[in-house]
C-alpha cells in the first residue's frame, strides 16, 4: 500500500542533471533552460542534445552554453531520432540525480528542491514523480506548497499500474537517481511510443517510487490537436505497445520482481478490458474495421473462455452503445474523464478506463 508522509525540508545540496533533448524546437529551448538554471537549493548542470535540427536550434543551444557555464551542448551532424539522442545525452550526465526534459516543457519553480528532499530522506526510492499541468502558450501559475509525500514500494506500484493500465506520468516532472538510471540504460528502442513507460516501471524494480502531492512540479507543453484521427486505430496501436512494454518488462527484469507474482495476467488482462471498453464505444461506420481490430486483440489478450465476465459486460455495453443515446455516451464519458482527471492530480494514480469488469 501507498504510505503518506510529511514532506522534510532539503538539508544537502546534491547535483541535478538535466538533459534537454531538441528537434526543431529552438524556439522554446532559452525558456526551457532558464527553467532548470533558476532552480534554487540544488546545483544543476545542463546537456543539450540537438538531433540536427534543421530550424537553427543547434546556434540558439550554442548560444546559451557560451553563456552559462553549467550548459553544454551535442550537436548531431545528422539525424538520429529521438531514442537515441535521449540515450546519449543521459549516458553523458553524472549528477547524482538525473532529469529528461523536452525542450518545449518546463520546470516550475522550486521543483528539482522538493523532489530532490523526498529522495534525500528516503534513499530506498528510485523516481520520484509528480503533477504536471498542460499549457500552449504561458504556464498557469504553479502551486508550490508541498501537502505531503508519497511513496509505493516498487512491485506495489508496478501491479498498481498492471491493474490500471493507465501511464500516470507526463515525463517533465520525473527526477531518476543517477545510479539507477545508469544501471538501467536508458529508454528502449524496441518501443517508440512506449519506451518512457518501461524505464518508470524498471525503475519500481530497482526501489520505491516517490511522487509529490500538493505542488505542481513542471509543465507539459501541448501542441494543437493531440488526439487520435481515428480513435479505435490509435488506441490498437497504444495497447500493442502496452503489451509489448508489460512482456519486456516480465521477461528481462524477473529476477527483480517477486516470485509468482502472476500480474503478466493481470496486465493482459488490464490491456483487454480497456480493448473492449474502448471498442464498445459508439464511433462512425468507418471506423468498423479498427474496432473490430481492437476487439480480436482483446480476444489474444484475454480469450472468452479464460473471462466470460468480462465478455458478457462488453457485449451488453455494446448492445447499450448501439441502440443508446449518443450524447448522453459523451457526457458520462466526459464526466468520467473529469473524475479520473482528478483522482490522478490528487493520488498520481489513475482508475482504469471505462467501468466494465473492474475490480475482478
């Protein structure tokens, strides 16, 4: 179970690495590095990686490390892609805690200090997370009052997420113990849209994960529209991933996870369920095809026979979508987004999606 506990002030004053990955986005990069640079109560150090930027963020970076002399920049002659640039900048930092951020996100005031505090106090975590509030244009004002820690031993938080199947963190605001981002490596080529996801799980496989309450820890920039076109293809592709990810994790990190702990079936069958919730959905005739995509991968993930429970709450919410009132599906959908929304600002957990089969 979680334990809460009241937040300590930071008496040390560790190093904080921070590396700053950038395509195209020059631009944002003096507001991003002025995010960590006005960090108080730590000392930090900056490493700009820019993957060949064709948009001159390579002269903005140039300009900002000729300027500070905590900013050091690697520039890439040509274009390795985004898993690769993250490795090779965090492999290129030591600070005794270790921070990936977008150049397009930021950091709120104060927020390498409280995470750093909870881990100085609590050597057993690995990670420590927090809220991180969405913005397009200038950040809302941040809360920076610390209501307490939180703090899950590392297999509880990894069934945690087998169960909800819902990735609570954003990134920014993650700070990683230098040693166990080391030992892990880095992010996983094997999975693009997903390798953020495994790092934060083998992280509860090395220690306990922390999270901050109360404060807003960074900012997370969205760029125009960021759901899917097609809704039932998107979210094939996400839980293929998700599988892919949970599968990796099982097999290459066991020996760190306790025996005959069966959440391999938990997970899968986490990823069917949101399958079927997601496919019960009413859409347009188009996306007919997707759907009944999503409803085959929930078969392999879960087959009928191994949960006719969970089959027969899909078919009868099925049955409820086709002959159901449009508009009043969207408002219960978009009250229980409301609802999961709130839970995750105040836990950093989020409730699986949709209501069918929950809790079994």
């Amino acid at each position: 179970m979680v334990t809460r506990v009241a937040p300590q002030p930071l008496r040390t004053r560790p190093r904080v690495s921070v590396m700053i990955p950038c395509y195209n986005y020059g631009h944002y990069l003096p507001g991003c590095v002025d995010s960590v640079l006005s960090q108080q109560d730590v000392d930090v150090d900056v490493l700009i990686v820019d993957d060949a930027s064709p948009d001159g963020s390579a002269e903005v970076a140039r300009k900002l490390a000729d300027a500070d002399p905590r900013v050091r920049l690697i520039a890439h002659e040509t274009n390795k892609r985004h898993i690769a640039t993250y490795n090779e900048g965090l492999a290129a930092v030591d600070g005794d805690y270790v921070v990936l951020l977008s150049a397009d996100d930021l950091l709120s005031a104060g927020s390498l200090a409280r995470s750093v505090a909870l881990m100085e106090a609590h050597p057993e975590v690995a990670m420590v997370y927090g809220f991180s509030p969405t913005f397009a244009d200038e950040p809302p004002a941040p809360r920076t009052t610390v209501s307490s820690w939180s703090i899950w031993e590392g297999p509880e938080w990894i069934e945690q997420m087998c169960r909800r199947m819902s990735n609570p963190v954003s990134t920014p605001e993650v700070v990683m113990r230098g040693s166990v981002m080391r030992e892990l490596v880095g992010y996983d080529a094997r999975l693009p849209h997903a390798a953020d996801f495994l790092l934060w799980l083998r992280a509860g496989t090395r220690g306990a994960i922390g999270r901050i309450n109360g404060a807003d820890q960074a900012y997370y920039r969205k760029h125009g529209a960021n759901m899917h076109v097609q809704m039932f293809a998107g979210v094939h592709t996400d839980i293929v991933q998700r599988k892919l990810t949970f599968e990796i994790l099982f097999s290459e990190d066991e020996a760190f996870l306790p025996a005959g702990h069966g959440l391999l079936d938990v997970a899968m069958r986490s990823l069917a369920r949101e399958a079927l919730v997601t496919a019960a959905q009413p859409g347009p005739d188009s996306e007919d095809e997707p759907r009944d995509r999503l409803v085959a991968l929930a078969a392999e993930l879960c087959p009928p026979d191994r949960d006719p429970a969970l089959w027969q709450d899909y078919e009868r919410l099925r049955a409820r979508g086709r002959g159901g009132n449009t508009v009043i599906s969207r408002t219960v959908e978009d009250i229980t987004g409301r609802l999961r929304w709130r839970q995750w600002r105040r836990t950093g957990l989020m409730s699986p999606v949709g209501s069918i089969g929950a809790g079994r």
